[in-house]
C-alpha cells in the first residue's frame, strides 16, 4: 500500500506494527524522504526472480526520463500514472484496454512488482513502464501537465493519529499534483476506510486547483464505469467494509 509516497496498496499487512521503515528511493544513492512499508515481503521464487533480472531493466523509468518524450516505443495518446500499484491488477488490466495510453505505475514492494511483471509479460504489454520507488520523487521531477489521469487505490490509511503524517495524501502530493495533472485531468481515489475518505476530501477540497465531482451520495459509492477490482477490496468486502471513491478534476 502507498505509504509517503507508494508503498504497495495489495500490501497483505496493513498494521502499522508489521512494518519497517523502508529505503525511500530504490535508484537513489541519497534518499530525500522517508517511506514506511515493507520494501519486500516473502522470498521470491525462480521465475520473479527471472523478470526482476530481465523484464524490469527494460521497463524500469527514472525520473529524469519523463522530460524526454521517448518513454515508449509509439506517441502516447495520454500519460496515466499509478501511485502504489500493489500486484499490478488494476494497472495491467487499464494497459490492457487502453493501449493507446501509456502507463506508468509506482511501487517500491518488491514482491508487487515482481507481481506486476508477470502480468506484463504475460498479456505482452507494450505501455506499460515502472518505477521501484517515491512517487514524490518522480511527480517532482516530472514537467507541467503531463498526466492526464492518476490513480491511487486503497493506500495504507496508517489509521494511529501519530502515524497520520505517514499517510501518502499529504499537502506536498495534493501540490505536485495539482502540477503535473493537466487541465481537465483526473485524480482517482479509493479507500475503504471512512477517515482516511475524509482525510482526503478535505486536502483535495482546500486546494483551488481541484473539483470533486461528485454530486450526490451514489457519486462516491460507486466505482468508475471501468474499474477493475484489486486484490484488497475484494479482502475489505470480505470483512463487510465498503468503499469510497473519489474523483477531482483538475481545474
């Protein structure tokens, strides 16, 4: 699940007492920030082991590469990012149906990553490329309304108030969003847990930069028209919780 700035949403362990600090930037040799979160979970087998090898040096992006225009292999029609992409469900099946969009997904769990490339690997998705690593990082470094969608899923909710300044929305991420989406880009959110709804809401709404865009109670009960279930929701639906989905559009 996301953390301070992507650990894994379809992380299994949610309790803060599960968790070590992790490195903050899996490619940086000087960490700006702290991320919390496990950084790898159980011991990997043969064939993830083979596409963290050989698949991820092909599909992995630096920052600094975003100013370049030649992420992919063809002309995007639109850039989409993910912010802690768990085991890659959601990111590989959006790829899947938008192959005229590239698609960049964050995610410092290294398990989840190794997830997420077998899936990429399977459908042969071409536009699809990851960062190992602080989305923070990547947002900062990325140029002025380059995306035109983000998503953030189910990131960890830290929900002790002293581990609050843990959480992935934060001032800092509601700015450097604010801009590198596009005018008329979207922000899409979901949680199942009702604080950390609010918590969101409330940043997003001080921010003159966003509209929330949601008219009535069913507006945020129901997930958008293509929305592909992850992993923990099927686990909080499991334990009788619901979901909140947000969605701001940038002004």
């Amino acid at each position: 699940m996301p953390t301070a700035c992507a650990v894994s949403p379809e992380t299994d362990a949610r309790n803060a007492g599960d968790r070590m600090p992790a490195s903050v930037d899996s490619d940086s040799p000087s960490p700006r920030r702290r991320l919390y979160g496990r950084s790898r979970g159980k011991a990997l087998h043969a064939g993830q082991e083979r596409l963290l090898e050989q698949v991820l040096p092909r599909l992995t992006i630096a920052p600094e590469a975003l100013a370049s225009g030649s992420l992919f292999s063809f002309a995007p029609r639109e850039l989409w990012l993910e912010i802690g992409f768990g085991s890659g469900e959601h990111l590989i099946a959006q790829a899947k149906s938008n192959p005229e969009v590239g698609f960049i997904g964050c995610e410092p769990f290294l398990n989840g990553v190794a997830a997420a490339l077998s899936g990429i690997d399977r459908e042969k998705l071409m536009n699809v490329r990851i960062r190992r690593g602080d989305a923070q990082t990547l947002l900062e470094a990325a140029p002025e309304g380059l995306f035109s969608r983000v998503f953030m899923l189910y990131p960890d909710p830290w929900p002790k108030r002293r581990h609050h300044k843990r959480r992935v929305v934060s001032d800092p991420i509601v700015e450097a969003l604010a801009r590198t989406l596009r005018p008329g880009g979207e922000f899409r959110f979901a949680t199942d847990i009702d604080d950390y709804a609010g918590w969101t809401l409330r940043r997003f709404l001080a921010s003159p930069f966003f509209r929330w865009t949601a008219a009535r109670a069913d507006d945020w009960r129901t997930p958008w028209p293509e929305w592909r279930p992850t992993r923990y929701e099927a686990k909080a639906r499991k334990a009788g919780r619901g979901s909140v989905y947000l969605n701001f559009v940038r002004l």
